[in-house]
C-alpha cells in the first residue's frame, strides 16, 4: 500500500482538472472515486483526469474511472486522461476504455485545447 497518494483539484481551468498522485489501487481508489463523484454531482460533463505523476492502476481504479466517465457520457460529456506512462496507458488501450467515452491525451495543454 502506498501512503503517498493525492488527488488535487483545480477549478481555475476551463474544466475542472484532478491531478492524481502515486498509485491507484484498492486503497487509494476510494478517494479518486469521492474527488470524481463530487465533481458529477456538482453538474460537472467535462473532466481532465491528469495521471502523469501515477505509476500504477489496477482494476479497481480503472473500474472507478470507467464508471465515472460512463455517468459523465450518459450526460453528453467526456473524460480526457492525460497520461504519459505506457505502462498505465496500456491498460486503456486494452480494457478499451480509450475507444469508448474516454479521450487519452500526451499533455494537459492538448486535452485543453481538445475541449
């Protein structure tokens, strides 16, 4: 377990933006799926979820994203994921999460520009 886990939140941008930090796991996913959650209910269709400081996720951390940007699509919005590592980009590609309501991005700016 890793203790050294945050998920920051701006708001200053044109969408709201959760920077995560550390691993995403089963011990730290409840606080990622609280951050997310609060954000949906606030009305919030538009979300860049910044995972270039993350250097794993497993499947409960997927499942909670996934599940976010499900309730955030059912609404006509999108996710965009920022993320650099293969390692963790790969488990997009192969869950297929990136072909569904989920745009994957290289940098913050290109998710910005893309929204």
């Amino acid at each position: 377990m890793v203790l050294d886990f945050r998920v920051d939140l701006e708001e200053e941008a044109v969408v709201p933006i959760l920077r995560v930090n550390g691993e995403i796991d089963i011990y730290t996913c409840p606080k990622l799926s609280k951050a997310m959650k609060d954000l949906i209910d606030k009305g919030t269709i538009r979300l860049i979820l910044n995972l270039e400081n993350v250097q794993y996720i497993d499947s409960t951390g997927l499942g909670a994203i996934a599940h976010s940007s499900h309730v955030i699509a059912k609404q006509g919005g999108k996710v965009s994921v920022v993320c650099t590592r293969p390692q963790v980009r790969k488990i997009f590609d192969v869950s297929g999460l990136s072909k569904k309501n989920i745009d994957i991005f290289e940098e913050e700016s290109e998710a910005l520009k893309h929204i």
